[in-house]
C-alpha cells in the first residue's frame, strides 16, 4: 500500500479553512489535492506545505464546472507513483454575504446555488462514483448555521447551505452502508480566516481570544471524522466559538 | 373595498393540488390568478371554476423564468375593475422523482432545482417586493418531507425543497413583522392528483380510502393559514394521511 | 348520534388558553368537560358558557394524579343522556418560570416535569386507550418553543415540554394508522392571558396590538386540526404572535 | 498541577459503554471516578483499569438521588493527593424498552424519567456548580435517536431523552461563554455491549461486522470532544454504524 491521498475543494487564502485542512491532512501523511479557483492562493498553500516536507500539489479547480470535477477526481484516483487513490475528499467551497431579500438579484441567488450546493454535489456525485465501487473513503462537507435555519437578509445563503446539507444526508444513507462514509460539519460562528478578517479586521479583537472559530481547531474535528472506525460514524455535527451565542 | 385577489403558482392537471387551491380560493369569493406552465391545463381549472361562478383567469406562467413571474405579479397586483391586489399567493412548483444518486446529471440536478427552489424564491421575492409595503398579505410555499430529509435516490429532490424552505423562513423572520406572512406546508405522502396515479394507477386502491392526501383536504389547511389572526400565526405545518408511516 | 363531547385538560382563568378552547368547542355544539385543579375558575368557565347557551361541566381535576385522570375520562367516555362518548380531548398543562439552572432544586425539576410531561403522558395513555378502540378521535397537545430548544433558565421547562413532544409523536405513529389524531401545538411567544399579565399588566401595551398571541386565534386552530380529513391531518403546527423575533 | 480526574455516571458491565469511557480516560492518564449502582460491577471495572496500571476509584452512586450525586461531585472535586478537581464528566445513564404505550403504566413512565432525565439534570446541575466558577470543564450526556423523534413502544425512552438533550442545550448555552463546554451525543443503532447482547446474543453476528456501535470507537468521539479547542466546540454530534438505517 503507498501513501494516501485526499482531496480539498474550496481552498482560498492559507489563512482560511481549506488551508488549514491541505495541512492537517499533510502532516497526517497524506498527499494533498489542493483544489481552488485561484491559481496564486493554492500555489501558496502548496508551497507552505512542501516546505515542511509534506506532499501537495495545486489543481486549479472551478468546482463549479463539472469538468473541472471530473478532471480533479480523475487524478485524486490516479495520483501518481507510491500513491494511493484518494479516500478522502471535503468540500469547503461557498460564499456568505448578507443581502435584503427584496434585492436579491435572480443572478445572485443563483451564484450562490452554484458556489455552495450544485459545486457540492458535483464533488458529492464524483466522490460516490469513484469510492463507493472500492467501498471505502470518507467525504465531508462544510456546512453553516445556515443550513438548518433562514434568518433575514441570509435567504440565499441558507438556501444553497440546506440544499447542500440534503446532498450530504442522500449519500450517508444510501453509501454508508456500502462503506463510504458523508458527514456534514455546521459552522456555527466566524472563521478565524482571511475573508473574514478583511473585512473586519478588529473582529477578532473583539470577540477576544478564541472568540472566532480557529481553522486549525476546526481541521481536528474534519480529521477525527476520517478517523473514526465505521462501526461510530458521525452524520453530523456542529463547532462553534465557546462565546459563541445560539 | 373591491373583491379580493389570490395567485396560485405551479398548477397543473385539475385533479392536482394546484387546482384544488384554485377552485377553493374561488369558492371563498376571490378572484384568481391560475398559473402555470401548459395553457390547456389552466384553461380547464379556470372553466371549472367560472361554471361554477366563481372568478379566474388563466395566467401562462413559466415560474422559472423572472420575466414570467413579474408580468404575474404585476397582474395580480392590478388585477382590474371591482378587484383588490391580491393578498394570498402560492408557490405549489415542483418535480419529483426517484433517481439514483450517482445518475443525476448536472442538468437533472440544476433542473430540480430551478423548478423546486428558484421559482420560488421568484415568487416569494416579487410577494415581497409587493405585499410588504402594503403591510399585508399571505405567502405559502409547498414543501415536503424531502424539505427535512434526504433520502437515497431524491437528493435532486430534497436539495431543491430545504432550499426553498429557507427562502420561506427567511421571509418570515423578516416580513412577519412588517405584516406578511409566510408560511411552509409539508406535505408528507403520496396526493391523490393526476400526477402520481396516472403513474400508479393502482395506488389509491392499494392505499385505501384516505390513504393518499385529498387535494381538498390539502387546500383547506391552506385556506386556514391564510385565515389566521395576526396574533397567532403559522410559519410550518405538517399533513399526511392517517395511515402514513413517518 | 348524539351531540359530541370534549375534554380539555388543563384549564384554569377565564382569560386564559383553557377556557378559550373550551368556549370555542361549546361554541361549535360541543359539550365541554372543563377539567382544572382550581374549582373557582373551571366553575367561571362553565358558568360562561351555560349563560350563552353552550352545554360544560366542570371536573375538578389534578392532571398529575392518575386517579383523577382516569376518573376523567370515565365521564368523558359515558358524559350521560344525548351525549356521545369524547372525541376531542386538549392537553393544555403546565408551568414556566426563568429559574437560574444551578438554583433548580430537585424538587422543581420534577414539578415541571409532573405537570408538563408526566400529566400528559396520563391524558395521553387514557385518550389512546379509550378512543383507539374506537378508531377515532383527536388528542392535542400545547407545546411551546421550548419544546424544541433549551434555552439559559429554562432547561426544567424545555425538559418537561420535549418530552410531552415526544408523547404526542409516538402517539401519532402509532395510533394514527388506527383512526386517533395526535397533535402538537407549538405556540411561540406571550399569550394574552391572566397568566402573563397578572405578572406583567404592561405587556399588552409594550407589543402593540396583537404582539401577543390571542387566545381565541390560538383556539381557531386547535378547533381546524380537530376538523381535518383523515386524509390530510398535522401532527405538529407553530403559532406566534405577526411581530414575534423567532 | 496535578494529574486530572474524570468522572464518568452510569457504569455496569465491563463490556458496556461506561466502562469503555472509563477505560479511555484512564488511558489518557486520567485518575477515573467510576460511578455506577452496582458495586461488583463498578469494582469489576476498577480491577481492569488498575491491572493496566490506570487510576480509577469505584463510587457506588444512584444517580436517581441527589445525595449520592453531590457526594459524588464533594469526591471528584477533591480526589486527593496529586489529583486535580474533575474536569471531565460523562453522564451515561438509562434504560431502553419496547412497551406498548397503553400498558406504559404510570410507575414505568416515571422510571424512565427518573433514570434518563432526572438523574442527567442532577449530574448536569452538580457539574454546573463545581465546574463553571472554575471556567473549565466537559460535561457529556449520552443521547439516542429517541432525543429526537418518538417512535410507537418508546414513548418513555424518548421522552426521557429528548428532556435530557434539553438539559444539555441549555447548559451549552449558559456556560459555554462561561468556559464550561456541555455536549450530547446522539447514539443510533445497537451498541455492541451486555446490555444488548444478553438479551440477544445472535445480534452481532446477524448485524455482521461492525454492525452494532463498537463501544470503545464510541469512547473514542466522546474523548476528542474532551480534547477540543475552545474556539470550535460540538455541542451534539450522531454516531452509528455505517450499516444503520437512518
């Protein structure tokens, strides 16, 4: 058996969670798909990664484009020398913005559909197709606070959360048994990251230490998942700051 | 204070929940708006309806489709002589079907999805976009057991459905307070409509008596939403046959 | 067939959630067994509705103790000449008060749990026995916000309305198929009764007119449930107040 | 500082899930408080702990009486020389039975009551008290799928639990800011223990390999709760087997 591999959809800024899970799931040994819209900002992740001696490699990725999927799995599955296919994949891509309902454009609520539901099952559709034959691997998707609830102004983004928290339920009960283990992982608070300190950069100063969820804290509970044996698998379950209002 | 007005969008065959909606709204003494994609089958609703005295018209409407959905509300809310803008609408669209996860194709899925979800996030927009301002009116979306649960083989399905009710929710946070309210009907179970018998055509026998939702039945919960003081309102209700496992 | 008898258990003031329910069934020809632990009030309330020509008794009650439960419904199913045996039966007990969770004593953890779960588990069990057989019947249960989420000073009350939450499900899996309604009725906010404004008179005025939820709107639907098809029941329903931030 | 105590409520049978929790503390160097009714049983687990080189303590402790829960709490707060306070407690507790709902009678009801939530409350309000004016600390409860959702013949068992997940919620709520992190987790299917294979000792093997919850891969979720970094926290998680209908 060779090394194995996984694969990270949604990988933006290193200060964010999809960064934080290319290098959690590196220093765990694994050969790291590093899966992004922006070329510079994987690169980076990649670079960070190898500098510590750990396996990655940049796949430039619109997830939103089936092909892009497609091409992604074709290599997570075929990765290369002393590499295993990837039995490991997590979907972290999606936006958050606030907008008054009444100004929804048709185009934004659709943006958001495609970036955090339609992506999601493209990567969800792909990772069945390719790991449930082997019956093995686990998939994680990233969900919110949002995904179980609408709150004014978040209709658009709690549409596409709770679409892609359904993906995520269709295949834990039909591929769970056959060995291929989804779970859903709610957000419930701020990431300490790049998006959401750019644009408000006194954030974590005022929520206090901690006060933000810390992306490397949410990676171990991504990879205690991938962990756990099949005989106690988790669905779902949420993380939030311990500050944290709910 | 004229007659009053109600749009119905998403009807379909007369043996349908649509209809049933329309002729029940009809026979409290609203003027109707029937909308819906095939011309011949809103045609049909409205005749039923005007034999019997009642007031509608046929609105060929492809709620998937903006431009649609404002020329209907800009019907409804200048429906003509005698008629008040309207004040209740239904968002009843919407596809089902049992598909194997790993077959759904990216049009199946986003297909699922416009008509199940988009739509209504049209109507409920250009509802609020009309009826807020005006510090009234009634907004009910139809949802299902799939808007709480995916199950194997209806991911296309319950994606589209928890995504729309968000979009009710959402709604409701913001628009109760202002005097519109939204609600969420969960309809758990197979109608008794010409979409599913004329599929299986033994269902209802096989059932039993009651052991299929009564479209009637459906519509009268409806009616009593919308019918609900102010000071004690509905935003989700379930309704299954008696004999329903759940 | 004679006239219909209900049973509403849990009644106290006049201007009050019992009472209205009871007013409301007198008022749609029902003979109303008026079941409460204070005879004062259920006597009030039975006085109210002979002087308007409507038919109650009142049955001093204790819903916490199975005697006086059983002895209950011992009436209700044999309410004496021209009546029919109880189809319609409310549960409406139970306490709440903001208690600091490290000052709960034992003693008041179970005393809300006595009056909102155990008593109606007592009314639960004896309705299911004595309609059941039957094949008919409706039982509906008050439920609160609580009942699904516990919130800080609230963990006795939330405790005790789950678990009633509970009940009410199991009830209606199991007997629905059997021809016996089991619902549950959320109500999310102030109600407009003795008891809250006995403790804050200034309340009404503070939320405006209708920012609490109206007895006699709660009632309507309570009354529609009752009077569903078979073919379309609810099993659970949320009321709040237009203006209630939920 | 010292070596740290846990705490871990409702221990029977050595191949039970209290005992696998002890066990797993232990191993991560926990001096364990193993509290349980029955003193051969707690004993029992106390031996295998100690033959491994482990710290444990039996507590004789019905969890149902507060005496015996606050003498528990005055021992773990202090547990002598070299040991620090508790920061770790599980409540474990419960009972699980099929009872038709008509022939639950009033005693059993309570019982499951009394075992599964009132016992949890106690435990939870012992933890709140020691734990919170320190600003640490992990108290998990042990759910089932009846926390949410009554199915026919559990009406007890999901009553119980459901108010326990209140229990829990509300204390994560309260003092989660206050540094003390309360979780619950939801338990779905058969756990491979005494508990279920005495009563039907083919399970396992009609079930296949790992086909009932692995008691030791449960201990395992409950341990990286513990370990979690305060800014992303679980307040409830599920865990099943992979094979288990949901």
């Amino acid at each position: 058996m060779g090394r194995p591999t996984a694969a990270v959809v949604g990988v933006g800024a290193e200060r964010g969670l999809g960064a934080a899970l290319c290098r959690r799931f590196a220093a765990e040994g694994y050969h790291v798909l590093v899966a992004g819209r922006t070329p510079e900002k994987i690169d980076q992740v990649v670079r960070t990664i190898t500098a510590k001696g750990g396996g990655a490699v940049p796949v430039p990725t619109d997830a939103t484009q089936e092909g892009d999927v497609i091409r992604l799995f074709d290599r997570a599955m075929a990765p290369g020398d002393g590499l295993d296919p990837a039995d490991l994949v997590v979907f972290n891509a999606g936006n958050n913005r606030k907008v008054d309902f009444r100004n929804v454009s048709a185009e934004l609520f659709e943006d958001f559909w495609r970036v955090g539901c339609f992506a999601g099952f493209l990567v969800g559709r792909e990772a069945a197709r390719r790991l449930v034959p082997l019956g093995r691997g686990t998939v994680i998707f990233t969900g919110a606070s949002g995904s179980l609830r609408g709150k004014p102004g978040f209709a658009q983004f709690a549409a596409a959360k709770a679409g892609l928290r359904m993906v995520s339920q269709s295949m834990a009960r039909e591929y769970g048994p056959l060995g291929s283990h989804a779970a859903h992982v709610m957000i419930d608070g701020g990431i300490e990251g790049d998006r959401l300190l750019s644009r408000q950069p006194d954030l974590a100063t005022q929520r206090g230490q901690d006060g933000l969820l810390g992306i490397d804290a949410i990676a171990d509970t991504y990879w205690q998942i991938h962990r756990q044996q099949r005989s106690a698998w988790t669905q779902e379950v949420d993380l939030r700051p311990y500050r944290e209002s709910f």
